[in-house]
C-alpha cells in the first residue's frame, strides 16, 4: 500500500478547447461558456503535516507573497471549515507558468485540499471541497472533480464530458497575461449566442479572447501564427499559453523540433497528452 505521507502529490495544467463569453452578471463577472480538459504536464506538491496548526509554503514564488499564495489559502480555508488542529508544510515545484491560462493556481489549490483532505483526515466529499474551492477560484471545482467537462455560469457549472485524447505540442511564450486586463477591453465579445457540445466537435466554437490577447501580447499571436503553419493552433484561456493536437506523438515530437530551431530560445515548448481524468485523480484511486 502507497504511504500516502510520503507522496508527491500532482497539479496537472488544463486546457481551454474554446472560450465564449454568453453575457456579463450585474456582479461584474462574465457568464462563460468552455470546456475543459487536462494533460499531463503540471506542478507537483508535498506535504509535510505539522501539529502547530501553522501552514507554511517552504518554496514562496518569486514577487508572490507566500500568505497570498493559493496552495497556503486553500490548506487555511480547508482547516477553518474542518476546525482541524494540524498544520502543513508545503513544497510546490512550480512547472505551469504564472498568466499561462492553463490554471496553474487553481490545480494546485485544488490539490492541496484534496491531498489534505486526506492528510488530515477531514473526510469531505469531493463536492464538498469544490464548493469550498470555488471561493478560491472558478476553475478550482474542475481539478477538484477531475474530469473533463463542459463548463458554464462563472466556469463552475460542470458537466462531464468525453474529449478525444491526443497529443499535443504546448508553446509558452515569454509573456505573463494579466486576465483581468483582457475581460475589461471594451473590445472583447461579450455577446456569443449560447452553443453545445455538438458545436464544439463540430469545429464550430472559438476562443473570443484571442484578439483581444493578441492585441496586448504581440508575441502570443507570433506563437499562433507559427504553429498554424503545423496544425491549427488554439489559445488556452486568456492566455498566454498555445496549443495545437496531433494524432501521432512523432508529429507533435517533430512539431517540437522545428519549434526549438524556428522560434527564440524564449519560447518553451512542451509536449505532453489530453486526459479526460486528471493525474490527481488516478492517484487517488491508489489510496
């Protein structure tokens, strides 16, 4: 049996397959239309368990307040709902990049209140820690659920759903998106009529983000431009990161290498696969 102290816990990174926004709440925020899918590539977490109650990350970001950080807000959310007495010492290697519209922050809130969920024995639900988790953020409920989804209201309205499972070629550019910039340009639609999944196997949805990002982050639309030339490229998000799918990992492999000689050295590409379960969750089966 696994010592599930002793675990290196995942934070896989998702994927946007398209991007609507249907209408603006009186609140502010967006009501959105997308659907979710991870991959392999993500952050990993450890947790050391403590008895001061205290919760430390030991591995702060650089310009990140550390009591700011998501993964210390969701272990301090977590024992305030639970009243548990322990604390955590917590080590993030950070792998997603930070604005990369791959919800880098919200996986690894998601798995840090799975993992002490666990940990600290605080038994709650699966569901139970989406709804704790979406005052964390939108995306936290779909890492906490693990599956693939068609997602709608904030974000936080899911509905499983199976997307084919490919590979793909994911290609950073040196550029961090601030998201609240691009949902409040005047120029960004707001208005999509609402769509299906049938409209999205079809080919039929789109990011509408992307001009917008485009616009602000000039770089962003060189990364799209040269991977169209290879296969159509997508946008995750708001940004930053692009992606397109391949069918065969030698042709995403051989996209990766053109990618390595054609672009600056500051685009990073990485090559990893669509799951329609997150790693956190085949973990989990093993405990």
């Amino acid at each position: 049996m696994i010592n599930k102290f002793n675990l290196v816990w995942p934070a896989p990174a998702k994927i946007n397959w398209f991007l609507h926004i249907t209408g603006r709440r009186a609140d502010g925020y967006h009501e959105l239309q997308t659907a979710f899918q991870f991959v392999e590539f993500g952050d990993t977490l450890q947790f050391e368990l403590t008895d001061d109650a205290q919760v430390q990350l030991l591995t702060p970001l650089p310009n990140v307040n550390p009591d700011h950080d998501l993964t210390v807000r969701a272990a301090r959310l977590l024992q305030t709902h639970t009243r548990v007495t322990q604390g955590a010492n917590i080590r993030l290697q950070k792998n997603i990049p930070l604005g990369g519209g791959l919800g880098g922050g919200s996986s690894d809130a998601a798995t840090t209140l799975v993992a002490l969920n666990h940990l600290w024995n605080t038994q709650l639900t699966l569901t139970e820690l989406a709804q704790l988790g979406l005052s964390l953020g939108a995306d936290v409920p779909v890492f906490v659920q693990g599956h693939a989804a068609w997602a709608e209201g904030v974000g936080e309205q899911l509905t499983p759903i199976t997307l084919p499972e490919q590979y793909l070629l994911l290609i950073l550019p040196p550029v961090s998106v601030a998201t609240a910039t691009i949902f409040q340009d005047p120029h960004l639609t707001r208005d999509c009529p609402p769509s299906t999944i049938r409209d999205l196997l079809s080919g039929a949805c789109r990011n509408v983000c992307e001009p917008v990002t485009i616009r602000h982050y000039p770089l962003i639309g060189e990364a799209m431009a040269w991977l169209n030339g290879h296969t159509r490229a997508y946008m995750s998000g708001t940004g930053s990161t692009v992606f397109g799918f391949f069918t065969e990992r030698a042709l995403a492999e051989n996209c990766l290498a053109a990618l390595q000689k054609q672009l600056p050295s500051d685009f990073r590409g990485v090559l990893t696969r669509g799951m329609n379960r997150s790693t956190l969750h085949f973990l989990l089966d093993d405990l």
